[in-house]
C-alpha cells in the first residue's frame, strides 16, 4: 500500500510538471505574438493617422493663407490696372479705392501709396506721414520694379513695427509707377495663431532665410525647419512630415508646407510625446493589461495542476463512496421488501383481530347476556379494538403501496386523495419534528391517468426532505394542487417549505444519481433523481427554486387528457 501511494505522488508530480509547462507554451506564447503584433500594427496605424491629420491640417491653414495673400494681391492689381493719372489726381485716387478696402476689408489694408521709378512715394493714403518717403534702396522696392507684383518679407521699416507690403507694377506711357499696399501684421498673423494642437502644438512661418514671419512663440526653434524651405523639394508632396531634435535633445514632430506665390513655409511643431500622447496612454493600458494576464496565467500555472492532482484523487474517493452508495441503495431495496413482506403478514392477523371483534359484539347483543354488569365496559373495548384494528390495516395498506413490489399500474387517479393520504402518513413524523403540514387543494382538480404509487412515491419524497432540511428548526410545508394557467391541460402539484432553501451552486445538480448534502450514510442520493425519472415518464415536468433562508418550492406539471370529466360534469380550465 505504501509502494503504491509513493508511486501515485511520483505520477502526480510528473503530471504536474507537464501541465504546467503546456499551460506556459499555449498560452504565454500565442499571447505574446498576438500582444506584439497588435502593438506594432496600432503604432503604426495610429503614427500614420496623426500624420495625414496634421498633414491635412497644415495643408488646409496653408491654403487658406494663400487664398489670403493672393486675394490681396488681386485687390491691389486691380486697383493699378484702374490707375490714370490723368484721369484723376492720385492722391484723390488713393483715398476713395482706401476707403473702399477698408469697408469690405476692415483693418487688412493698414495703407496704400503710389511710388515713382525713382523710389519717391508721391502719393499717400494711411494713419502715417510717409507723402515723399524714400524707397529707392528699399529691398521690396527694388525686387518689385523687376516683377509683376511682390510680397515682401516681414520687417519693421520706417514705421518701426513689423509688417509686409504687396506692390503691384504700373506700366504707363509717360513713367512707370508701383503701387503699394501695407498689410495688417496682426490680421494675418491670426491666421496662423489659430493653429493650436494639445498641449504643445503651434504654427509659424518662416522665409527662406529661416527667418520668423509670425510672432515668436515660447519654443520656437527655426533651425528644425532650415532645411525643408526649399521649393523643389515640394513639386510632388504638398506637406513634409518629419521628426526632429533641438539642440537640448527635445525631440518634435515638424510638418512643413510651402506657400504658392512666396518663399515662406508654414512650419507646425509640436512635442513628440505630446502629439503621441493617446497612443502612448493605450500602449501602457495594453502593457498593464498585459501583465495583469501574465499574473492570471502564472497563477493557473501554479493552482490548476494542484486543483486538477485534488480532483483526480478525490475523484477516486467519490468513486468509492459511490461503490458505497450502490451498496446502501440495494440494502434500501430490500429492506423495502422486507417492509413490504411485515406489513403483508400483519396486515392478516389484523384483519382477523377486527373480525373477531366484531363477532364478540354480535354475542354481546344476546339476551342472555344484557343483564351483565360490564356489559357497557365490554361494548366500549370491543369498539377501541375495532377502531385501532382498522387504524393498522390502513397504516400497514400504506405501507404496501410504497414497497417495492408495488402494483404500478396506471390508472384514473385524484391527485387531492392521494396527496391527503401521504399527508396522513408523515403527520405523525412532521409533528415529531415540529413541522406544519397545510394543504390548499383546489376541488375541482381532474382525474389523471398515472400509477397511483409512483406518484405517492414522488410527494412522499419531496414531503419527507423537506422535514429533514427543517429537523432543527421546524416550520411549516405547504402543499397546493391547481389546474395550471400556463401549461394548457395540465395539473400543478407545489410542495413549498421555509426551510433553510438549497445553496445556487447545489440547484442544478440535486437532480442528479448519488448527489446528496447529507451526511454519509444518511442519504443514497437517489430520492430526487427517481422522483425525476417517474415525472419524466408521466411526460410532465418537474422544477425547483430555493432561496438560501427562506425556503425551497417543488412545482410538478402533469398532463391530463382534455376530455376529462369531475363528477359528471365536463372540465373548464380557465386561460
């Protein structure tokens, strides 16, 4: 027995060691593929998401500010294609087409002029005292009699704050002229202010020196952006996006897109770990719940082989209690034989006991013996032996109909007068145990065809396991017979008690073979699962719902033909 017990852990512990390494290849393995895979896809997925939406973003402010500075420019070529000198005095020129940008423009246009080939402004529209300014050696000035229209850099000039100037070239016949506008500063550097993205996220612009346009902005670090102002590198690819480091090792994400009709590019710079930052917060989600299940498979790895090694050997425990159990249902058997067999030999000296009984009280009538002073004494045992007698054989005929060779034959049975008599049979026992038995018997319940004894055998059981889970206790068992309004042509049958009910992991197996709560040796297991097979043959069907502290109800549904009659009369079940 020892050699054997040794061996068995030996095998436990072999079992357990290749369990634990199945569970740490199937499942560790696949998960860290799949984790990794789904990592890599979503960072890229998600760096390609953020950069087309920059990318879109950036493209669109950019458009936006050349639809700006090119509806500018053809608001000043405009104005110089209408310009004759002779015509009208330029300075009265001047004042009516200024005013008339203001009103559609509001403070865009912060003033016009009109400056000669030699750089000499002779006529004036604005807010500053600029009539015979000179220009002559002005960088605009220059590049502006070379081409069409110019827009100039950003820079303070005469006036001391920063702006830009759109000039537009004016062919005459005696001279040639350009006219120049001066553009808002703050108009147009809203434009690009407005561009804000989390927490980092800012535009500028700068021009191909790298040299800021906009208003400087805490972090602003031009050199990023040197080497994207160049135009060839934008004939195929509208925006560039790129990641870069400043010189204290910050790294940022810069997207560049240059402008159509100047040598400026708008620069979008934000912190990589910012414009990353919901990526980043899912990736640490996915990492936390990552290890959160490498903790779950560890702890399977270490309880379930020590679960599986308990159930294995507890199995081999149940399978002996079972053996057990067999054993102790075949002595039940027979003791209700032997049952069957006491009741069937009392049962005849108690019927001859009653007969005789009754012959005496015959002889007692005799007139010989009326004068006999116990006569009375005489009549009133004779009836005592009488009445108990008869009290036996019904105690003993019950017996016989719950024995095992008990007829079960089907016949038409009255579902109220077999319930009343196993009622009767346990009163005696349900008092002992302080038990209530109440019925609430419907009176016009249909006969049904069934084997009377099966289903005395059923409420017998289910009357009998309610006493015993009440034995301490007490309380009360109600029993109730009805037509049932849900189950067309069917009778219910509920057995209810306030006992202490069945625990929810224990409902669904009670009507299990050989499942019992009870102690060993105090129960087969058997009761609930013959009750179930005998309702399963009557074609009917039997439930259960408990509560733990407030009861257990048995509900049984057997079927009744429709055209069964109750004294006479036809059956109405009422929907």
């Amino acid at each position: 027995m020892e050699n054997g017990s040794e061996e068995r852990a030996v095998f436990y512990q072999v079992l357990t060691r290749k369990i634990r390494s199945l569970i740490l290849i199937v499942s560790f393995l696949p998960m860290i593929l799949t984790t990794g895979i789904l990592f890599y896809r979503f960072h890229l997925t998600y760096t390609k998401k953020t950069q087309a939406h920059i990318s879109e973003l950036i493209q669109k402010h950019s458009d936006q500010i050349d639809t700006f500075l090119f509806e500018k420019v053809g608001n000043i070529k405009y104005l110089a294609h209408h310009f004759d000198r002779g015509k009208m005095a330029p300075k009265i020129f001047l004042k009516e087409n200024f005013e008339l940008l203001k009103s559609d423009y509001g403070d865009v246009f912060t003033d016009v002029g009109l400056v000669d080939e030699n750089g000499i402004q002779f006529a004036y529209e604005g807010p500053f005292k600029l009539e015979n300014a000179n220009y002559s050696t002005a960088k605009w000035f220059i590049e502006a009699k070379e081409k069409p229209f110019y827009i100039s850099d950003v820079f303070t000039g005469l006036r001391g704050h920063p702006h830009f100037i759109i000039a537009v070239k004016i062919n005459s016949d005696d001279s040639n002229y350009v006219l120049r506008s001066t553009i808002n500063f703050g108009a147009f550097n809203s434009l690009v202010e407005n561009i804000h993205i989390g927490k980092t996220g800012f535009a500028f612009i700068i021009n191909a020196n790298s040299t800021l346009q906009t208003k400087r902005d805490i972090g602003f670090d031009p050199s990023i952006a040197a080497s994207m102002v160049d135009r060839n590198l934008y004939k195929n690819k509208k925006t560039f996006f790129t990641k870069k480091q400043d010189a204290s090792g910050n790294h940022y994400i810069v997207v560049t897109s240059m402008l159509n009709n100047i040598d400026w590019v708008m620069v979008f710079q934000q912190d990589l770990n910012d414009a990353f930052h919901d990526m980043r917060e899912a990736q640490y989600l996915a990492l936390a719940i990552f290890m959160i299940g490498s903790i779950a498979i560890l702890w399977v790895i270490v309880a379930l082989p020590r679960k599986i090694v308990k159930l294995m050997s507890s199995s081999d425990k149940k399978s002996e209690a079972m053996n057990r159990q067999v054993v102790e249902s075949g002595r039940l058997a027979s003791i209700g034989e032997l049952a069957a067999g006491i009741a069937h030999e009392i049962n005849n000296p108690v019927a001859i006991m009653v007969e005789e009984a009754g012959w005496i009280g015959d002889l007692l009538e005799e007139e010989d013996l009326r004068e006999c002073e116990n006569l009375e004494e005489f009549t009133r045992a004779l009836g005592q032996i009488q009445t108990q007698g008869r009290r036996c054989k019904e105690i003993t005929h019950k017996l016989l109909s719950f024995a095992r060779k008990t007829d079960s034959t089907i016949n038409d049975v009255q579902i109220n007068t077999a319930v009343t008599e196993i009622v009767s049979l346990t009163a005696q026992m349900a008092r002992y145990n302080n038990v209530t038995i109440k019925t609430e018997l419907y009176e016009k319940i249909p006969y049904i065809k069934v084997s009377l004894s099966e289903l005395q055998q059923v409420i017998l059981n289910l009357i009998n396991n309610a006493i015993d889970a009440m034995e301490k206790t007490g309380g009360v068992i109600t029993i109730e017979t009805k037509t049932s309004t849900t189950k067309k042509n069917h009778i219910v049958i509920a057995i209810e008690d306030n006992g202490p009910g069945i625990p929810k992991d224990n409902l669904h197996r009670i009507f299990d073979p050989f499942f019992t709560t009870k102690p060993v040796g105090q129960g087969t297991g058997l009761g609930l699962s013959i009750c179930y097979g005998i309702i399963q043959r009557m074609s009917g069907k039997i439930e259960v719902y408990s509560h733990v502290g407030v009861g257990t109800k048995f509900r049984i549904w057997i079927p009744f033909q429709e055209d069964t009659e109750i004294n006479g009369e036809d059956l109405i079940i009422e929907s």
